[in-house]
C-alpha cells in the first residue's frame, strides 16, 4: 500500500467502499478496463520474479490487478482468520452502532450506510456495518499477524481514555491529544535527521476533531498512501479512507464494542482466534486450551477450568441471553409499515 506516492491514487482508493488487502479498488479496476478494454488486455502479466520492478509499481495505480501475482494465497483468501464468527448484528444492537446524529447534520455521503430514520435520528443498516466492520477486522488482522505498527487516534474526550487502555493492552500507540500538523508529512523539519518509522495502520475512533472539522491525520494519512480504519458517523466524511466502518462513535457502549472487536483481531496465535469474555480470552477453536491475562500480557495453559467456574460462566451468559430483546423486538423498527421509519431526504 505504501507504493502510491500521488493523492490522485489515493483519491480513487478511498472513494470507494469495496477495497482489497493491498488498498487497490477492485471495482476501480473494473471500470478502468471497462473504460479503456485496449489498454486493459495490452498489459502483460509480469513474470515469477518475487519483487515488482519499478515500471510496475509506476502501472498499478491505474491498473492495480498487475500486483495479484505477487500477492500470497493467504492474502488472496478473502476471511483467511475467520473473523466473521466475532461480529454479530444482535450485539452491534446492543451496544448502539446503528444510533447516527440529527437527520440536519447528515453528511451526503453517508447515505449509502443508512437504513432510515427515527425521531430525527439516523439510523445505521446494520447488515451493511457488518460487512464493512468484518473487511475492516480481517486487514487489521493481517497488519497484526505480520507484526505492523497500528496508531490508535481519538479526539473525543468521552472516550480517549478507553482508546489508551485499548492501545496498551495490545501492545500499540495512540494519540487522543491535539494534532500537531506535519506530523505525518512534515517529520525532517520536526525531528531533523533522526530515523522515525510511519505506523502501518492508523485507526481512527472518530474522524472529526474537537473543532467538528475532518481530523488533520486523516488527509496526512492520504498523502503518505498511511492505509486508515474509520469509524465513520453520519455526520463524517467518508473520504480519503482505506476501509471504513458506518457505526456510533460517540456513545461509550458503541466504542468500547469496536475497541473489542479491534482487539480480538489482533489477538491471533497460530491462525486461531482468541474471543473476549468476562475478562479472559478463551481460544474459541479448541475450548480445552485457554488463554488468561490482562494488559497484553497473556499466560497459556493447558489446564481446563474448575467444574464451579464453567458452571457460573454457563449462568451468567444464559441470564444475559434472557435480558437480550427478541427478534421480534429488535426488529419492529425496521418494518415496512412502521411510522417510525422514513427515508432521509435530500
């Protein structure tokens, strides 16, 4: 992703919804070769060398499809790590992600991501934050997997100081305090000679600053080609993204959910994945090893737990199967004849 050296390729990635691992459009693809099928079938398929030349690196910001010979299978997989089984539409519900702001703050692109409104209030689809939140989940898994350095950033006051515990426990950065520009882009007049290395990955909680202006790291991000994961509200600005997640970031319970969900990505022993639960993370693909800890420091063992602690883990998620609304209750909101529920106008 760090070959795109011009805010013309980072523009077409970051208008679009549907991005592949390396940050190239696949639908941007498309219509290049649509657009132009003479130049598209001129281009020859390079060779087994495992570098890309220069000449190539230069090609694939129109045509990006040139680099899939040099991508890994793994990479090619489209949920290599099985993220899918962590997010559920019935927990997003519970903790608010489909709450957006008044229906007067609503951003023109942000439309795609809504399912309607209710009593002035946007509301999110939550099967389409689903799909995002897992691409979303599975890029960060990889940057993780790989041991890539990840940038938390958050400049809402409600909640930066659960992005610096989160950032802390997985063993990474973040930045809740004003942005001072240039940090990204201006790096030899700050700190003169001395070796500083980017983040991988910068994840951004929330991406507008105090001031309700688009966050200054987002567009430094564009021009060093920095890919970004964003939780973008109603009333954000979609663009200059590499994936985006449409959910609530302003509501503690929203945030500290994709807190977790981020986390559980990063949370990757041997291709298995570790899910969250009461305070522990319990390997979910062989239930008799089990991991403990807190902090980022995690202890492995392979002893099973008592009988007594299964048993009241057992009660405790069945009362709060009860507490959870049903079916029914969850989705009277979206009934077509609900006089709740109205499209938003232009």
């Amino acid at each position: 992703m760090h070959i795109f050296n011009g805010m013309k390729g980072v523009q077409i990635l970051s208008r679009s919804g549907r991005l592949c691992r390396l940050g190239l459009s696949r639908s941007c693809a498309t219509q290049n070769a649509n657009a132009n099928p003479e130049a598209a079938s001129s281009i020859v398929v390079p060779g087994t060398s495992s570098v890309p030349s220069k000449e190539l690196l230069q090609k694939v910001t129109v045509h990006p499809l040139l680099l899939k010979p040099y991508v890994s299978e793994m990479l090619n997989q489209e949920d290599y790590f099985k993220l899918h089984r962590l997010v559920r539409i019935d927990e997003m519900f519970e903790a608010r992600l489909h709450y957006g702001h008044k229906i007067g703050t609503l951003n023109e692109n942000m439309k795609w991501a809504l399912y309607g409104e209710r009593l002035g209030v946007c509301i999110f689809d939550l099967d389409i934050t689903k799909v995002y939140l897992q691409r979303a989940l599975d890029f960060i898994a990889h940057v993780s997997y790989r041991g890539g350095l990840i940038l938390f950033v958050s400049t809402h006051r409600d909640t930066m100081f659960e992005v610096e515990k989160t950032a802390q426990e997985v063993n990474q950065y973040s930045h809740v305090r004003p942005w001072l520009e240039g940090s990204f882009t201006n790096l030899k007049n700050l700190l003169g000679d001395t070796p500083v290395r980017l983040p991988d990955l910068v994840i951004f909680m929330t991406t507008i600053s105090s001031l309700g202006k688009t966050h200054p790291a987002v567009i430094e991000c564009a021009k060093m080609a920095i890919p970004t994961v964003a939780v973008v509200d109603s009333n954000s600005d979609p663009a200059y993204h590499t994936y985006l997640v449409p959910a609530n970031d302003d509501s503690l319970p929203s945030v500290r959910y994709l807190l977790r969900m981020f986390k559980e990505a990063m949370f990757l022993r041997n291709g298995s994945i570790l899910s969250y639960s009461l305070g522990s993370y319990i390997r979910s693909v062989n239930g008799a090893r089990h991991i403990s800890g807190s902090g980022g420091k995690m202890a492995e063992t392979a002893e099973q737990q008592p009988a007594t602690s299964q048993e009241s883990t057992a009660n405790q998620a069945a009362k709060q199967e009860e507490r959870r609304p049903s079916v029914e209750q969850r989705e009277l909101w979206r009934a077509s004849n609900s006089p709740f529920v109205k499209i938003p106008q232009a």
